[in-house]
C-alpha cells in the first residue's frame, strides 16, 4: 500500500466488512439530505441512456454539412477517426467512472486529482455547454416541425418544451430515467429504419427501380472542395467531415454523469461503457455510410438555409426519390430523438451545477436537494437557458441553430481535454500510491497512451476547428468569437481561480485515491442479490413481472 494512505484500502473491489447496522449505511448515503441524490437508476434506464442518451440532431440532421463540405469518403473518414479518438476518451472515463462513482463525475475528479482550478473549468464549461445545448435542441424541433407547415407559433413551442423538461426534471430522477429509456427506444428505431432504407433502395426498392449502390462516390466523386481547389481543397473537406464529427461524436461523458444517481455503479455502468464502443462503430460511423450512400455531397438542398426539415440529408433523399410516407414517419421520430437529447442536457446541466457547489466551487444553494434527490435551485437556473430559444422569434430558426451549434462546439472539445488529462493525473497516483489498475472495476487496455494520443487530438480540433476565420479576407469579429468563445471562458475561468486560491496540481502520491470508496464499496456490499441482466430487466418489463429488488441499503422495500 501506499504510504500516503497507510490506513485506506487501496484496491478495485470492496472493502471488508465491518459489521456495520444498516442504520449507519443509511447515514452514509443519505447522510446531508439537503445535499445528497439518490441512486434510482436501474440497469435498464442506463443501457438506454448509454445507447441513446446523446443521439440528437447532429447525426439526423447536422451531418448533412459534413457531406457537403467533404463528400462521402471524407464523411466516412473523418467520422471514423473521430469516434476512434472519443472511444480513447471513453477508455479513460470508464476506468476512472467505474471506480469512483461519485456525483458530478469527471468535473469533480479533475478538481480532486488534478488541480481544483481544473475542476472549476471542467465544471462551469460543462455546465455552460449543456445549458446552451437545451435551446439548441428546441430550435432544432422547431427546425423539423417547419417540415408539416410553418404556421406553428415558435413561442408556443418553445413554452411547451420548457414545461415539458420543467415537469421531467423537477420529479424524481428514476421518472428522468423512464423517460429517456423510452425515448431512447424511439432513437434506435429511427436509425434502424434509416439504415433499411439506405439498404434497401440502393438495392433498387425505390419507385423508380433505381439500384443505384455507391453511384455517388463516382459521381459526383468521393471527395468534395471545400473553399479552395485541388488537393488543398479536398483536404479542407476532409477538415470540414471531422469538424462536422466533433459535434456528432459524443457519448461518454453523458453515462459518467449519471454515476452519482446509478444502482449497483461499478457493474451497470461498465456495462454501460462497454457498449460505447459498439455504439461508436454502428451508429456513428454507419450513419456517415449511410448518408453518402443515399445522396450527393452536391445537392442543392444540402447547403439551404430555408430553416426547414430539407436540411436533414435522410428526407432530402425521401424527396428526390419520390417517397410519400416515409419522411412523415422518419421526421416524427425525429422529434422524439431531438427532445430527448433536450432532455438529457437539461439533466446534465442541473447535475454539473450540483457538482460544483458540492466542491465549494458554486453558490452552496445549487448543492441543495428536495427530498426526491432533485437539486432544485440548480433546475430553476438551468431552465434560465431553454429561454434563448425565443431568439427564433426574431432571426431565422436555422441560423439560431448554428449559432447554437458553433457556440458549443468548442465547449466538448475542452471537456474532452479535461477527461484526458484527469485519466493522466490518475494513472500517474495509480502507480506512485501502488493501486493494481487491474483490480479496478473496469480495466483500460492501452493506457496511458490512449489517453495522451486523444489528449493531443483534442487540443488540435480545438486549436484548428475555426481556422477559416483567419484566412485572407475572411476574419470577422463575430464569427471569431462563435469559434472560440468558450476558449477564452476556460482561459478565464482557470487562472481566474488559480489566481484567486492559489491552486496548486496535485502531486501523485498525494491525490486522495480514497475519497468516496469506502461509502461507495459499502452502499455495493450491501446488496444480497447478483446484479440483474439487461435482457432480463426488459423480459420482467415485457412480461408485467415484478422482480424483487432491494433499496439503497440492501433492505427489500417490499
């Protein structure tokens, strides 16, 4: 053991038992009821939310950019190196996640193991990403509806998204979870159905009978120009394919930030890590197949700014080829798909803001909880943001969109830059204080080279993802500031604190690689039961069986 931590056990598994009542279990947990959540989501809620958690608008809509300034080889490449590079983060938050399963995740690890002025960044940016993602997503559901007619009243839509996340996220988090297991569903199917489609009208199941394969990568070609000519001009479309995928390409940090509120952590939740990569590889990766199979990177329609649902590349191809029904069914889906993701941003916001006041890096009143583990002062400034939506109102909804989306942008890269070097900071104790990372929950193969190749990528999309800007006759203050603004949020943010507090990086041998174990091995231990199977939660949702399940402290309620 290490000598820092001479009376801690240092070690993947559980602690021993000391005989501890069930009462005092139970002070563990719930301890600081104002301040505490409560670990109500089930095996289910987090495969869902794994698999569907952050599929929006981006991949059905969004994407459609990436081909346009790429074509489709570059499409399928960017998108693939992108998700390989976010699968490296993934390898580093589900070993960190999956063992220290604490309320506001890598936010507070980073504080905690790296530099508190770290976590004060990872926190606020995560927070400020998230919250301008809510308007986002409603603008983009405003985007789809124009698809039916544009008399829908924006105001109005914008009032019953609000009411709607207001009225999810105030009640308890295992309804949050039902929710989004539901509606992760309707994602699945959605893409399920768009990938049938591409199969089988490039097959030649299309009204015209037109088994048109992977015409468009011969014509109009595999690589498109994107703002100069030639081979320059195919490598800034391959640039514009990969930006397009640090907008699409997300995942891990939306299951870590469920960790605080997880059943059974260290087993759902590398359940639910694990299935990121497949996830990466079907959805992402086969999207971007999909759509540079069913339509040219030349398509008119593509680079419309009408503010409509033509935007998404799936109906633009419904259209051309003459299919009445299916874009009706396909946009329906959509609206679903967009408000979960809606959803599931507004839960990550009020759970950053908990987070941070926890680590006395917020106003103690968003650490603050009613007694169903909602953190209510936090909910009531998160749903501040849904507001901006209104911005519709006065400006075009698909600019609105991009400004959202451009805005934001940077903010994911900086939270993936944060996750990699927290991973660094930990790997680094792991093996100054003795910790056999093997013991761990979850074991990640490669590391810590994974963590520094993503790590370095990241920084370079940062760096690189607005350079358009600063070419001749381009630079623009505005444009400039929609690139990089939360750049120079994080800039202030950290030496803003570090300045403040007088912050210092914390050594190896003195991160506290203790923290919340013992509570978190014993709130495990106390479970008689063997954790439940995914196909047997949904075969005991199916049936209308009602399977035994024990609380927070190993007592069957019923």
């Amino acid at each position: 053991m290490a000598e820092v931590l001479p009376d801690k056990k240092l070690d993947g598994g559980s602690s021993e038992k000391n005989g501890s009542s069930n009462s005092d279990l139970e002070d563990t947990f719930v301890g600081a009821p104002n301040h505490q959540l409560h670990r109500h989501l089930g095996n289910r809620q987090i495969q869902l939310i794994a698999v569907g958690g952050s599929i929006g608008t981006a991949l059905f809509v969004s994407i459609g950019g990436g081909l346009a300034k790429g074509g489709p080889a570059s499409l399928l490449i960017g998108y693939t190196i992108y998700s390989v590079m976010v699968a490296m983060v993934n390898n580093c938050m589900a070993e960190m996640v999956t063992y220290m399963p604490v309320s506001g995740s890598f936010i507070r690890m980073a504080g905690k193991w790296v530099d508190e002025s770290l976590g004060f960044l990872a926190g606020w940016n995560f927070f400020l990403y998230e919250a301008c993602l809510i308007p986002f997503e409603i603008s983009a559901l405003n985007l789809i509806l124009t698809f039916w007619t544009d008399k829908i009243p924006v105001p109005a839509v914008v009032v019953i998204c609000i009411i709607l996340y207001g009225l999810i996220n105030i009640a308890a988090v295992k309804y949050y979870g039902e929710a989004e297991f539901w509606l992760s569903i309707g994602k699945v199917v959605l893409i399920c159905i768009l990938f049938m489609f591409t199969l089988v009208t490039m097959s030649g199941g299309n009204p015209q009978h037109d088994a048109y394969g992977f015409r468009y990568w011969q014509t109009p070609g595999a690589f498109a120009e994107h703002i100069h000519k030639g081979a320059l001009g195919r490598f800034e479309g391959l640039l514009g394919a990969i930006f397009s995928a640090g907008f699409t390409v997300v995942g891990p940090e939306y299951l870590a930030m469920v960790a605080g509120e997880a059943e059974r952590p260290r087993t759902y939740l590398k359940n639910g890590f694990k299935t990121v990569y497949w996830r990466f590889a079907v959805f992402f990766i086969g999207g971007a197949l999909c759509v540079g199979i069913i339509l040219p990177y030349n398509d008119p329609k593509l680079g419309n700014d009408s503010g409509t649902a033509d935007g998404s590349p799936y109906v633009i191809a419904m259209s051309n080829m003459g299919i009445a029904v299916l874009p009706h069914i396909v946009n329906a889906l959509l609206l679903t798909s967009i408000f979960s993701a809606g959803n599931a941003y507004t839960y990550c916001a009020m759970r950053s803001l908990h987070g941070l006041a926890l680590d006395g890096q917020a106003p103690a009143i968003f650490g603050k909880t009613m007694k169903n583990g909602i953190p209510i002062y936090a909910f009531a400034l998160t749903m501040i943001f849904p507001f901006l939506a209104f911005l519709q109102v006065s400006n075009n909804t698909a600019v609105v969109v991009t400004w959202l989306a451009t805005l934001t942008q940077g903010a994911q890269m900086i939270n993936y830059i944060v996750m990699c070097l927290t991973y660094i900071f930990f790997y680094n104790a792991c093996k100054a204080q003795g910790l056999d990372r093997k013991t761990l929950p979850y074991f990640g193969y490669l590391q810590p080279y994974c963590a520094y190749i993503a790590l370095a990528w990241m920084v370079i999309i940062e760096a690189t993802f607005g350079y358009t800007v600063f070419t001749p006759g381009n630079f623009d203050v505005g444009t400039f500031f929609s690139y990089y603004t939360m750049a120079l949020i994080a800039f202030c943010t950290y030496f803003g604190w570090k300045t403040i507090n007088r912050t210092r990086f914390v050594r190896p041998r003195d991160a506290d690689l203790v923290w919340e174990k013992p509570q978190i091995d014993a709130y495990e231990a106390a479970f008689t039961e063997q954790p439940s199977r995914f196909r047997d939660d949904m075969r005991a949702m199916m049936t209308g069986k009602i399977m035994r399940k024990e609380n927070h402290i190993g007592v069957d309620p019923n």
